[in-house]
C-alpha cells in the first residue's frame, strides 16, 4: 500500500532520514518510536505525500509520488487519513463540522452522510459535545475529533503522529482501542509515539511492528518493548 524505497531526506543542507526501506501492508499495525527530533514526523509526511524524498522512492498505492499530478495526489491521500501532533480545528464551527470538513472539500453531500457523521461521532464518544466549538474541547476531545476527522472518508491506511501525546493514560489507552478497532476493520495502522508504556499496551493486543528511527535510519525495535 505505501512503500519507501531506499529514501533518504535532507533539510537546510543536512540529512535527516538515510536509505530508509519501509512496506506498510494492508492490515498491519506499526509503531514508529525514536526520540524527539530524530525524524518521525518527517517519515509519515513521506509515507502520505506531504513531502517528497530527496532520493529513492516513495509508492503511494504501486504509483510513484513523483509522477503523480496534483488532482492525483489529493485523490490519493483521501486514501490516507493523518492525525496530526498539533491537531488544529476551525475554532467558529462546531465540533461535528470540524469533522466533516473532508467531505466538504471532496465535494460530498454532508446531508447523504449525516447518519454516517452520527454514527462515526457515537463511536469516538463526542455525541454530547457535537455542538460544541473546538476551544470548549479537552485534550482527549480534541484528539478524539481529530480521529473522526481522519477516518471520515473511510482511508485504507491511518497515520497518527504522537495522537498521545497531551493526554493521560486513561485516554491514552481509549484512543488506542478505537485505533485497534480500525485495524481490526482491516486498516493499516503507523503510529508515531515515544511512548513505550502504549507499545507495550498494543502488542498484547495485536502483532504490531515496532520500528525505531536512531542515526537516521530505520531499525526493527527489538524484543525488550
């Protein structure tokens, strides 16, 4: 579904990834750790299109991004659904909007997909706070939200940056439940995260791979996770 081939990336005249291979098939689960700084976010902005490699390959469904034309980009990362680290809304429109922000831009009839909108925002939890405008929104709402917003128009693959990163464990662990529900579903899951207290959480419930960015290149973590 997405795979680098020997890619490398530099930025400001340095290196920051090196020959980094990587398949991501449909159904699997990877984690992606590393410390802050070494290069994760930059690998899923690779991984979706978001920027292009400095050298090797990057194949977004067998198709090379390089070669793709703008409308075929954006066709392809509807494909693709990313939760950002820093997840931002449009704070004047309220939280149920914010998440069917995707299928206004696709150009998709919001009143058709009401009851999926329902639906998706029951299972994410935020059916009370539909209403509610993105400022009024906790830490755990506002990465739920942003969780919504990315599966909205059903992607084959999800990649979330740090998606727990400014939450307790309590919502840590539930927002790993519906990111295990979705795999469960058949979704290829990327999370990016230094925490290891939730790789350990995931691998008692699904066969992840654990991946670790160190000295720019990409290692298969080892079995002490």
């Amino acid at each position: 579904m997405i795979e680098l081939e020997n890619v490398a990336y530099s930025y400001g005249g340095g290196e920051l990834l090196s020959d980094i291979s990587l398949k991501l098939q449909a159904g699997s689960f990877h984690f992606l750790t590393g410390p802050s700084g070494a290069g994760k976010t930059t690998l899923l902005k690779l991984c979706y299109g978001a920027l292009l490699p400095t050298a090797g390959h990057v194949r977004l469904f067998d198709r090379d991004v390089r070669t793709l034309e703008r409308d075929d980009v954006a066709m392809t990362r509807r494909r693709v659904g990313v939760v950002h680290q820093d997840c931002q809304f449009l704070d004047h429109l309220p939280v149920s909007e914010n998440i069917a922000l995707p299928l206004m831009v696709a150009g998709r009839d919001t009143q058709t997909e009401a009851a999926n909108l329902r639906e998706l925002t029951s299972w994410v939890g935020l059916t009370e706070r539909a209403d509610a405008l993105p400022p009024e929104l906790s830490g755990g709402e506002r990465q739920r939200a942003a969780l919504a917003r990315a599966v909205i128009m059903s992607p084959d693959v999800i990649l979330a940056d740090e998606p727990t990163g400014n939450v307790d464990w309590e919502m840590s662990q539930r927002l790993l439940k519906l990111l295990l529900e979705l795999n469960r579903m058949g979704k290829t899951i990327m999370i990016a995260t230094h925490d290891l207290a939730l790789v350990r959480a995931a691998k008692s419930q699904v066969q992840a791979r654990v991946l670790r960015i160190s000295n720019r290149r990409l290692q298969l973590a080892g079995a002490d996770l």
